[in-house]
C-alpha cells in the first residue's frame, strides 16, 4: 500500500479511511519505520494518518487508536524540529489538542513508501 498525502499537504489525492484497512495502515507504518529507524511505532502512527488524513491533531490520533493524549503529545514534540517528518501548526493553550502537518521530509519519506 502505498501513503498518499491528503490536499492539505500538497498532494493531489486522498485516501479516505474507510478505503484504508487496518492491515494496510499497519504495512504503512513498518515501511516508514524500515525507512527511517530512528522513527518509534507511534511516531510512524502519527505520520502515516497525518499523511493520509485519518488524523491531523493530536487528540483524534490519541481517540482513534486508544493512546493516551499525553502519549501522543510527547511522541509529537520528539518528532516535531530541524529536520523533523511533522510540523506543528497550531496548539491548543486549553486542550493540548496540536495540529499537524507533514514537512518536505515527512512528504518525502511517505513518497517513498511502496
């Protein structure tokens, strides 16, 4: 399965969710991980459904998958910087809940995924 980034981030198609198995966002994720090793399980979670567009904030990735928001947030400020697969848009003062996009390195690595 291939990771297409949704309209949001440039890219011209997306996958909606309903078209996007669990065992095909699964494969996405361990491709991402085997591209880039220094990446976790959660990280390459949050930058497989930020790319293609079941999740872009922190709150519905923690809601859809069962992990605690602080989880999340934690995993998001490690993967967000120089360099960095993500890109934090926007945050919450109240909530927490962050909002993400891919940066040209996240496009990049989610491109390369078979």
């Amino acid at each position: 399965p291939r990771v297409i980034p949704h309209p949001g981030y440039g890219r011209e198609r997306r996958l909606m969710p309903e078209q996007f198995t669990e065992a095909e966002f699964l494969a996405c994720v361990e491709a991402i991980r085997s591209l880039s090793p220094d990446l976790s399980a959660l990280a390459a979670g949050i930058v497989t459904a930020v790319s293609i567009g079941i999740a872009a904030d922190s709150r519905t990735f923690a809601k859809m998958f069962g992990i605690e928001h602080a989880l999340v947030l934690r995993e998001i400020n490690q993967l967000s910087g120089p360099d960095a697969p993500i890109e934090i848009i926007r945050r919450d003062a109240r909530t927490q809940r962050t909002h993400l996009k891919l940066t040209v390195k996240g496009e990049a690595l989610c491109r390369r995924v078979p």
